[in-house]
C-alpha cells in the first residue's frame, strides 16, 4: 500500500460532481481531505490518497480525463 498527496485544482464546471467520492468507489482508494477551498467558481483540496501504487495511478489518469488539474505534493527531507 502506498500514500500520496495530491492537490485537485476544479475547473467551475466539475464543481458540483462528486469526483472525490467517485474516486473512491471506482477505485480502491482511501481518500482523506487534508485542506480545501471552494467559491462558486473555482476550488481546490489537498488530498491524501492510499491504495495499491497502480490503484492510485489509475485514479488519477481518471480524474484528469474529467477535466480536473492533478499536482503532486512534494515532501521535502527537513534535517535540523
């Protein structure tokens, strides 16, 4: 099982589909809401997602065919 944080940016016309939601019974990934923002017209969510590496891989490709912009989160080492 793998772990990755996302940040899902909605174009105004995929606001009110249930993507996330989708993403989770389509795919056998577990999705947690980290931080989000939604207005009328336009809306974000920092997403953690885990699941099988090709699960997650799959779900994403999915998502973006919507419509929806996927970027990575990157975690940097912080070494004090």
């Amino acid at each position: 099982m793998g772990k990755r944080q996302v940040v899902f940016t909605f174009p105004e016309e995929q606001l009110k589909e249930p993507i996330i939601y989708n993403l989770s019974h389509q795919f056998q990934i577990v999705t947690n809401i980290r931080l989000a923002d939604i207005t009328e017209d336009r809306g974000w969510v920092t997403l953690e997602l885990e699941g099988e590496d090709e699960e997650i891989e799959l779900g994403i490709a999915w998502v973006t065919a919507k419509g929806v912009r996927v970027d990575p989160i990157i975690e940097k080492d912080i070494k004090g």
